[in-house]
C-alpha cells in the first residue's frame, strides 16, 4: 500500500514537471505536499520493514528516520524561498537534511553488518580503498572547484560545503560496501544503493546549478530524488531476512574480477587526481587521500599474495589425512568423479574399498598409539604397487580406498588380491610383529554404479560380504531379483522425480475434538511412479535418506503443502503441517527458505506447521535447537511427532521450542479399552497443557476411541475415523462439505 501510494504521488508529481498552474499555492502542493507524501509513504514502508525483518530492524528504523528529517527539511526549504525557489536557505532546514543524511550513513553500515559473518583483513582493505579512492576524486573535483574558486568565482565559505562534503562521504561509503561485498548485491542492498545513488545524483546538479544561480524549484532534477525514494520504498516492501553471512573455511583469500573490480578502478582514479593535480592548485586533501589509497592498495596486494599461500596451504591440508599422510575423504571423492566422469563401457573404471581386521583389538590391547603406527604403516606398503594415475586415500578409521581407472573388473579383482598379499605381511609396531587381515570390496563403474554415491556403497556391500564370508576379495554383483541393486536404481529414478512433477502430496485432515472444527492437515508426500504406480512414504523416505536428497524432498513437499494451503486459505484458515528430517533441522537455511516460500505464496506463517520426531535432534541437538528458535521468531508452529517413541525424553521437552505434542498411534490404538494406556494418555496430557503445549492424538480409528481421547483431555485428532489421507482436490471438497462431528455420531 506504501509503495503503491508513493508511486502515485510521484506520478502526480511528474504531470507537474513541465507546465503547472501558476500560484504560490500551486507551487507548494507540488514541491510540499506531493514530495512530502512520497518520503512520507515510503516512511511507512520502511518502518514496517523493521518490524518484518528483525536482524535489520535498526537499517530500517533508521532509513525511516532519515526520510522524516529530509521531509522536513526539504518542506521548510521549500515553504521558506517562495515560489521561484531561488532564495537563501533557512539553517534549519539544513540542519534537518544534514541529520537525515548522517542518519543514513547507519543504515548503510547495519546492512552490510548483516550480510558480512566477520570483517577479515582484506575486506577492511578493500572498504579503506574504496572509500579514500572515492573521497579523493570528489574533493579533486567535486568539492575542490568550489573550495578553491576560480577566476570567475571566488570560493564558497566551507559551510555552504556541508552538503556536498556529505554526499561525497556518503558516496564514500557505498564504494567502501561494494568493494567489500565484491559487486555481488542482494536484491534488497542493491534497490537501497541504487536509490542513493539517485539521491546523491540529484544532489551534485542541484549544488552545481545553485551555485552557478541557473536552479529553480520544481523542474525534471525533482524526479531523481523521487525516483530513489521510490527505490527504497519498493525495497523495504520486498525486504526479507537475508541469508545466514557467508562463511569461509578455507582461509580468507578475496580474489576474482568481482572482488577487486571496486578497489582497482580507485587505485586507478587515485592515480588520475595525482597525475591532473601535479603542479596545479588541486586541493592538497585530495593528493594525501589519493595517495592514502594507493597505499592501501599496495597493502591489500601483499595481503593477497599471503592470503593465496595460506589458502593454498589450507586446501592441501583439507584433501590429506593429518595421520597417515594420504588423501582423505574428500581428495578420494574429488578423484573418484574425475575417474567416472572419463569412464565408458569400454573402459570402466574400479574403486577398492579396503577394512582392516583386528584392527580394534590392537587399539584395545596395545593402545591407540600402536593403531596409529599401523595406520601410517598402510600407506607406504601400498603404494609399491600403484600404477599412474592411481589414487591411494584413507577414508577414515581403518578403511582406506583406491581408485584405479580404466581397469576391467577382472584386474580389479586381481589387484584386490595384490592389495591383500601386501598387507597380510607382518607390520612391526612397537618392536612386536603383528598379522592384520583386510576385507576389500570392488565395484566398477559406469556400471552398475554411474555416480560416485553409488560406486561407494557398491563397494561397501561388497566389502561388508567379504568381511562376513571372510573370503578376503568380494566383487560386487548385482542382485537380478532387486535387492542392493534395486534400491541404487530407486535412489537414481528418485532424483529424476524431484525434477519432473511426480511428487505430489495428499492431506489427513486434523480436527479439535471439543466442537469437531477442521484445524489441521498433515501433508504426507507421494509418488506417482511411472512404472510402480503410487508409492508410500514408506518406499520413498529410505531411498531418500540413503541418497541424500532428504533437504530436497523436503523443500518440495514445503512447496506443494503450501501452494495447496494457498487454494484454501482465503476461505478456510486451516494450517498445513509439513514433516521434517534430521537433515532439515541442522540446516541453517530452513528459516530462510521457509519464510521465502512462504512469501512467495501469499501466506502468513500461521498457515504451516512443521513436524520432527526427538530422535532428529540427537545429531547436533544445539543447532537443531537454534534452527527451531528461529522458526518460531518467524511465528511457525512446530510439533512434536510420534511422541511415546524412541526417546520420548522430558528433558527435551523442556528446552524443546514446540507448540505442539502428537501422540503416536501405539498409545491411542486401545486407549478405550485399555486402562493403563487411557493413564498413560491422561497424564501426557496434563504434562503437555502445564508446558503449554497442545496435543494431537493420531491413529484416531473410530469414534469411540475419539469419544475417550477427548474425555481424557486431548485438543486434536487424526485418523481413519476422521478421513484418510487424500488429494489437494478431494480435500478441498471435502473441506467444503458440512458433516456431522464424529463424537456427535457417537452420542447418538
């Protein structure tokens, strides 16, 4: 509404800009009311903006702050020098501009604060360049005209320099955040510095043609400023929560054209002011900033130079294994998609997946100092028989790997017997020689495995039958009637469904037992295969969890629920509920993403509910904990699920940030004929109303067992009783449908 009601103000505006009615009056309802109306809504629009993202409410409080002092500075202005605008500026009214001005220089700085984790050196760097750069060419040649005069003009007294000296420093601090944020802008800080940036435009021509006594009030440069508070007007509307601050493990280094674009082309127009201003009256401020950047810039390529070392010396000790001196993990995994990505049928390619035996009871009998001597053992040995280009690495523990490319199975296999020959040898650890034995497991690829995902757990089953047959070398084949193979091939065909539509969701709905209102509907995901038919989440969820796609599945059936939720919200405020997997909870990105699609559909946060069972926080139960905090600053519902399972701990319940407890179907199925679940349920109850909790009872499967539930206390329920899951379009009917409330049946 703010944006829309500054916009026609500007617009009313603009229909004035060339012939208007004359009059006093006539003058100030433009250059008064409608400008006036214009900072005013966008005012508004930044203030709620404060109220919506709350990491940036001080960036927006403070831009609102900023627009009141120039409205008012700009009224008085304009009220004071009467029609032809061309009269001496009262004080006050540059006092309140100034203010504004200085406010603004706080909203830059909380904006880049939210999107910069930590200010390394070379940031500091770049920002010093930028803004000396920037200082040095507007003193040269914005300020330094007027400072100095010339021979038609004497100089300005430095207070009628106040409001340039403020736009350049203003400038100053905008090159200062590009250079930083290396030209890479979210949509909100580019919209706010494009919108300065049209400020501080208007403002140079405005002084320019003041002092040259050629400006009247009221003409085409109004709409520059216009046009930036329009900027920030749309900007504070579409502002979100920006993502987390980017972290960056692997040292610090900024370089890229993005990253010194900024800083170079100041080095460069600081060295321009030092070439024009040699031997001239060029103010001597600008000589000592230009030279100020130059020097910084000579920093910052020192800086850079050590920043590449070390990150250079960073990644090499990323891709080793700090005990055995091999590559790790990560150096293997890098290697393995370059040996797939150059593998044909013709020439396939074989990973080795090694494990030692005993190695444990050396740890237990001899000490972790012994298994460590082993370890370091493997890599020397092994390596006497590697050919070119292929890669020995420790994946960690006691299993260790080899890539071996364009190797047929056959020799893959004969190299296993190789590998296994070298390390039965005896190894001599802390002067006593010791036997190991190894299981090693072989899986080719591009078939059966076509990833490097696939290619690793092929070996792993292969290595685990080795390890239990104790033949020593397995060699993964596989299963014609399903099995391993048939759910690699599942994980596969799983990817392409979350790319082509065939994930849909259908709905349970959830209804308050008191009065039988609708109050909820679980989304629970589906997939319409198209050769298997539908599937259940119980054939899906494995194959997502194996193969890493839980985030992603979970961000689609966040976008199904809710562009389903959007169809009815309008006319039925029913919140959909969404579960959630470990992987979700850890990841730090849900609040932001979960916001963001919710804004895209049109929704309030009250319009989903999302689900995780205890056992998901057991990862890294600190960060699912902050995640769910944040969710709930957002105002989205969380719940419980399955509550009476697994853990089932009070002590969660206690620092869990919940809304809600589900009951699972195990404790609901015979509460009505069972005393001691009835007991159970009663007393979960209490425990949940006195946390300030309510809860949901699934598995609800006819009336009589709603009848006792809502007798013992519970607020909600879901199950057969009530309806069973079913499409977006069936639920809307049936969402629309009046039916008599099932404990109503019951009574009767």
């Amino acid at each position: 509404m703010f944006v829309a009601l500054a916009l026609a103000c500007v617009a009313a505006f603009a229909t004035g800009v060339g012939p208007r009615p004359a009059g006093l009056g006539w003058d100030r309802f433009y250059d008064v009311v409608l400008i006036g109306a214009t900072y005013l809504f966008a005012t508004g629009a930044c203030w709620l903006a404060g109220a919506r993202v709350r990491t940036e409410r001080t960036a927006w409080r403070s831009l609102a702050l900023a627009l009141l002092l120039c409205t008012v500075g700009n009224s008085v202005r304009t009220w004071s020098v009467g029609e032809a605008g061309m009269g001496s500026y009262p004080i006050l009214a540059d006092a309140f501009s100034l203010g504004g001005y200085l406010t603004l220089y706080v909203t830059v700085v909380v904006l880049i604060r939210a999107r910069v984790a930590r200010f390394h050196p070379s940031m500091w760097l770049d920002g010093i360049i930028g803004a000396l750069g920037t200082m040095s060419v507007g003193v040269a040649f914005l300020i330094g005209p007027y400072l100095t005069g010339t021979g038609e003009r004497a100089p300005l007294p430095l207070v009628e320099l106040a409001m340039p000296t403020t736009d350049v420093l203003l400038l100053a601090l905008l090159v200062a955040v590009g250079s930083i944020l290396g030209v890479r802008f979210d949509r909100t800080l580019l919209l706010v510095m494009a919108a300065m940036g049209c400020v501080l435009a208007g403002d140079v021509v405005q002084f320019a043609r003041t002092v040259g006594g050629t400006y009247a009030d009221g003409g085409p440069l109004e709409l520059t400023w216009l046009f930036g508070i329009c900027l920030v007007a749309v900007a504070a509307h579409s502002a979100r929560t920006p993502r987390p601050p980017a972290q960056d493990p692997d040292g610090h280094s900024r370089v890229g054209w993005r990253l010194l674009a900024l800083p170079l082309a100041c080095n460069v127009a600081s060295l321009v002011v030092l070439a024009v201003g040699w031997g001239d009256e060029m103010p001597v401020m600008a000589a000592w900033l230009a030279i100020g950047c130059v020097l910084a810039g000579i920093a910052r390529t020192a800086v850079t130079f050590s920043e590449i070392r070390s990150l250079h010396e960073v990644r090499q000790q990323a891709r080793t294994d700090e005990l055995s001196g091999l590559p790790n993990r990560r150096a293997l995994l890098e290697g393995a998609q370059r040996m797939l990505d150059d593998a044909t049928a013709a020439r396939p390619a074989a990973l080795l997946l090694l494990d030692l035996d005993g190695f444990k009871e050396i740890n237990d009998s001899l000490g972790h100092h012994a298994g460590d001597q082993l370890l370091r053992q493997v890599g020397p040995r092994l390596g006497e028989a590697l050919g070119d280009g292929e890669l020995l690495g420790r994946l960690g523990g006691d299993e260790f790997a080899v890539l071996l490319p364009q190797t047929s199975l056959d020799d893959a296999q004969a190299r296993a017997e190789r590998f296994r020959e070298l390390i039965l040898q005896p190894f001599t650890v802390e002067d006593i020689r010791l036997h190991v034995g190894v299981s090693i497991g072989v899986a080719t690829a591009p078939v059966p495995a076509a990833t490097v995902a696939e290619l690793l757990r092929c070996a792993d089953v292969a290595m685990y039958a080795a390890k239990s047959t104790r033949e020593g070398v397995h060699v993964y084949v596989p299963d014609p009637d399903g099995g391993t193979g048939d759910r690699l091939r599942t994980m596969e065909e799983l990817r392409t469904a979350l790319e082509s539509n065939q994930l849909l969701v259908h709905l349970q709905p959830q209804t308050a037992l008191h009065d039988g209102r609708v109050v909820g509907a679980e989304a629970l995901v589906r997939w319409q295969h198209p050769r298997r038919g539908l599937l259940s989440p119980a054939e899906l969820l494995p194959a997502a969890e194996q193969a890493g796609l839980m985030r992603r599945l979970t961000d689609l059936v966040v976008e199904l629920s809710l562009d389903a939720a959007a169809r009815w919200w309008p006319v039925h405020r029913v919140p959909v509920s969404v579960n959630l997997s470990a992987a979700n909870v850890t990841d730090l990105d849900l609040p932001w993403k979960v916001e963001d699609a919710l804004a895209r559909h049109g929704l309030p946060a009250e319009a989903l509910t999302l689900e995780l069972v205890e056992d998901t926080l057991m990862a890294d139960p600190e960060r699912g904990r902050a995640v769910l905090g944040e969710l709930r600053r957002l105002g989205i519902r969380t719940s419980i699920d399955d509550y009476g399972t697994g853990y089932s701990s009070l002590a969660y319940l206690r620092h869990l940030p919940a809304d809600e407890l589900k009951l699972d179907r195990s404790l609901t199925a015979d509460v009505d004929a069972d005393a001691r679940a009835a007991a159970i349920v009663r007393h979960t109850v209490a425990l949940a109303h006195d946390l300030g909790l309510s809860l949901v009872a699934e598995g609800v499967e006819d009336a009589a067992t709603a009848a006792v539930l809502a007798d013992l206390g519970c607020d909600v329920a879901q199950g057969y009783a009530i309806a069973r899951p079913m499409p977006v379009p069936d639920f809307l009917t049936w969402l629309a449908t009046p039916r008599p409330w099932l404990l109503d049946a019951a009574r009767t």
